[in-house]
C-alpha cells in the first residue's frame, strides 16, 4: 500500500500500540524517511493577521482577502494558491458574518477536502481519514462539554448549500483533531503559529527516546531519522519534550494522548537521576529539608516569573531569576530540571536586556546540562547550543562560541536537513570570505568588515575566530570601537513559545 513519497516505510500492527511504521529498508542518520503536506491545516487565532494563511510565513505586511476580510496572505501568489483551500471558507465566513475558532475552521477544511476528494485522496497517503483514531470514548466529561460546543457551532457554520454531515463523522473530525493535530511553526521553526493534520505522521507512535524526529520545511512535514534505523524496525518520534521525569511524561502521555507509555526509558526510570541530581558536601548529599526548600523556592519562582514574563516585565524576571539561582548553586547539579529552567530563563532574558557576558555564562550552564540529559540529535538541543553560542558571540567570547555554533550545526544539520532556513544561517559558505583573504583587512573597520560580508552565521563567527586568534588585542580593541559606533543588535524578545512538543492539543 506504499508508493512514491512513501517507499521507505510501511504500515504495521504493533504489539500494544495499534498500527505502527516501520522502515522498510535501513535509514541513517540524517536521512528524510518521508516528507507529507498538511491534509488541511489552519493558523491559530491569535496570529490569524500576523501568518500567511497559505504558507504559514510570519510577515510583518499581509494583504487580505477582499472577500471575508478575515485570511491575510504574502501577496497574490500565496492568495491564488490557497484559493482551493479557502474557497469553502470564505464563503461560510461572510455567511456566518465571522469566523469561528481554530478547532472549527480546520474540522470544515477537512470535510470540505473529503467532500471534494472523497476519504482516499493520494497514493501517498496510506491511511484513511476513518482509519485515523478519535478517543472520543476517552475524553473527559470538561472535554465532552468542548466538543458539543463546537459540533454546535461548526453546525451553523457549515455553509447552507454544502451537503450535509452526519454527526458520527463530525464527531470523528474533531476527535482526530483532538489527538492528532500536528502544531505547525513559522518559516524558521521558532514559534508555533498553526495546527494541521498530516494522516501520515499519525501513524508513527511515540517513543521517550525515538530514533526520529519530525520538522517543517517548505510548507511539508519531513520525518527525519536521528539515528540508524535497520530495516523492519519501528519508526518513533517524541510526542512530548524528553525534559520531565518518566512519571511526568507518562503523566502527560496518558491525559493528551490516551496510552501508557512503556518505553524503556519511562519503564527504567533512565535518566531521572540526573533530572533530580543534588550537589555533594564533602562525599555526602545534600540534607533533604534542604533539597526540598530549595526545590519548593524553585518553583515559587518559577510561578512567579510566568506572570511577570506575560507582563514583558523583564527587569522583575532577572531579579527573580538571579535570587533563586543563588539559592540553587550550592544544592542541585546544573541536569537539575528545576535549574535548568531557571537558567534557560535567565540567559534568554539577559541576552534580551543585551547583558550578554552573564547571560553567556547561564548559557553554557544549560548546555552542558542538555547535552548530558538529550539524545546527542536532538532539535532542541541544536537550537539551544545555537542560540548559546550567539550569546556568546555577542559577550565577545568567540572561541567558545564558534565552537557551540559548530556543535549546533551538526546536529540541526541531521534533524532540520541543509535546505531548512535555520542549517542555512549555521552553514559554511564554500566561497572563501573576500575580507578574510584581503591581508589589509586589519586596517578596515568591524562596520566596513560586515558591509563586505554576507556570509551566515557559523562564517561570521569563523572570520572573527580568524582575526581573534591572529591579534587578539586588535580584534578587541577593534570590536569596541565598532560597538560604540553603531547600535548592538537587539536580540529578539522573549517569548516562551519555543515547540517543544509535537502535536498540539486545546489545553
């Protein structure tokens, strides 16, 4: 039942989880296992003026369509595409005087699809949309409420003159939603800005530790493996961010997707350990009321952050940030979950307010937590050590920042490919630099340097590496100067929004 895109796998029935894929013949690291476009997908709510609604680009200028006045689009092109899409809509939207939420627009574009194309619309999609599970018998009594709410509202909604839908498969939409929306991310994978159905990339299960990993690129979903998979071995991907205790994600698992989770690592506990490691005293741990006080301070802190955070009240996150890593210091080890999201805070928020020395210094804390606790491929841990190293960068710490840009290279290199927009930034141009060759270079200024080169960012940071090792005095005293004639540039504000979980579901 494979064919085209889909040639590397196959579907099976697992053990205990229901229907799996496994490869069909051996992956490696880095390879694209297969790539799907969204059966249907839509932007959230919030950023419905901000996103393209064909392509998903955040833009600072959109044009709308004249027709609803409610999808915005790039320009014309994107608006023409997104035409076959958006025409149902449109028309329901000005019929209804508004649009509905997100939940609803995307369960209308699914039926308006499956209206035109009927349940099976490509050989490449090698399941069907009533194959798909729902867990409507699952959903809670707060979840049941929901979902009559927007079977209401979808029932008014639904244009006049499109044929009618029976309830069981409205019901079913929704609950495929429920469990199988995919969150979709801006052009360069940093904020979530929409939910979609991929119906393939619903038929790989989770694993705590999986050997692949799913991202967006050129409008397609691209599962991509992590590591060598042999032929016949199950595909896996993390529903959830591997940064919680097993208890926690099996936790999580069980109330967002209706399974327990038996892998190895929730069944061994692998790793909770160092997620609650505590500091030692002269070959002793640390007294537990002490443990506890701090872990309690913690996550005060941690409560009280988020609301100053929503503020944009930066100044009151850094002090709160600053206090409970003093209290942290001597008590937990830096792979304690609780410090690592105080200092992942901390040098985020710092490198924001542009104190990027001691930002720096949290930075490198967080990584070389990360890099004890995530798989050695990890995304997250590519975007962190890349940011990192900017942060460092920026503080005029150019060895250990070239070298974490490096790292971070590697590793998005395997999990976002070499077309995607953020490996791009990070790659090395093949050119040789016109400045960096030019031995009068030195007698130039950082600002002429820069207006000279266009490389991205790893090629940037190799130059000034270049020049940092060659007279580390004149870098130095060229940098200053160069920084005191032009304005730094502000790194972007916080926004805690990185994904960090697969699939999106209402909370």
């Amino acid at each position: 039942m494979t064919a085209g895109n889909m040639d590397k796998v196959e579907v099976f029935d697992t053990d205990n989880k229901g229907r799996g894929l496994k490869a069909k013949q051996d992956v490696f690291s880095g390879d694209v296992v297969f790539a799907e476009p969204a059966y249907a997908a839509v932007v959230f709510d919030n950023l419905t003026h901000h996103v393209c609604h064909g392509c998903f680009k955040k833009q600072a200028k959109l044009q709308r369509c004249m027709q609803c006045k409610f999808a915005h689009y790039c320009d014309r092109t994107c608006q023409r595409a997104a035409w076959t899409e958006h025409k149902n809509e449109c028309t329901a939207i000005r019929n209804r005087g508004k649009a509905p939420s997100e939940s609803v627009r995307l369960a209308s574009r699914i039926l308006w699809r499956m209206k035109r194309e009927g349940d099976i619309v490509s050989e490449d999609i090698i399941t069907t949309m009533e194959g798909l599970q729902d867990h409507l018998d699952d959903l809670s009594e707060e979840e049941k409420q929901q979902l009559t709410l927007d079977v209401e509202v979808f029932q008014r909604y639904w244009h006049p003159s499109d044929q009618q839908v029976d309830k069981q498969s409205i019901l079913h939409v929704f609950g495929m939603i429920n469990c199988n929306g995919f969150t979709i991310s801006d052009q360069r994978g940093l904020q979530a800005v929409g939910v979609g159905l991929f119906p393939n990339l619903c038929l790989v299960n989770h694993n705590c530790w999986p050997n692949c990993t799913v991202i967006l690129n050129n409008g397609k979903i691209q599962l991509r493996a992590i590591q060598p998979v042999k032929s016949g071995e199950e595909l896996t991907v993390s529903y959830v961010d591997f940064l919680n205790l097993s208890t926690d994600r099996r936790e999580m698992l069980k109330k967002q997707y209706y399974f327990d989770c038996n892998c190895e690592h929730c069944q061994k506990g692998i790793k909770n350990d160092l997620m609650q490691a505590v500091k030692e005293e002269d070959g002793k741990k640390i007294p537990e009321e002490t443990v506890k006080e701090v872990t309690e301070f913690s996550k005060t802190t941690l409560a009280k952050v988020e609301k100053e955070r929503q503020e944009g009240l930066w100044a009151n996150v850094v002090r709160l940030c600053r206090e409970c890593l003093k209290k942290q210091e001597p008590v937990l080890e830096d792979t304690n979950l609780y410090k690592l999201k105080i200092l992942s805070l901390s040098s985020e928020v710092l490198s924001y307010l542009q104190y990027f020395e001691e930002a720096a210094g949290y930075a490198k804390q967080m990584v070389e937590g990360y890099q004890k606790l995530y798989h050695h491929n990890n995304a997250q841990l590519g975007m962190a050590l890349m940011r990192a190293g900017v942060t460092h960068w920026h503080a005029g710490l150019i060895e250990p920042g070239h070298a974490m840009i490096c790292q971070a290279y590697g590793i998005i290199l395997v999990t976002h490919g070499p077309t995607h927009p953020i490996t791009k930034d990070l790659e090395v141009q093949h050119r040789k630099c016109p400045v960096c060759t030019d031995h009068t270079y030195r007698n130039r200024s950082t600002q002429d340097h820069k207006k000279l080169q266009t490389t991205t960012m790893r090629c940037q940071t190799e130059m000034e590496l270049r020049m940092f090792r060659e007279n580390e005095f004149l870098y130095r005293q060229m940098r200053e100067a160069a920084l005191k004639n032009r304005k730094m540039q502000v790194m972007a504000e916080p926004t805690g929004e990185y994904i960090k979980e697969l699939f999106h579901r209402r909370k």
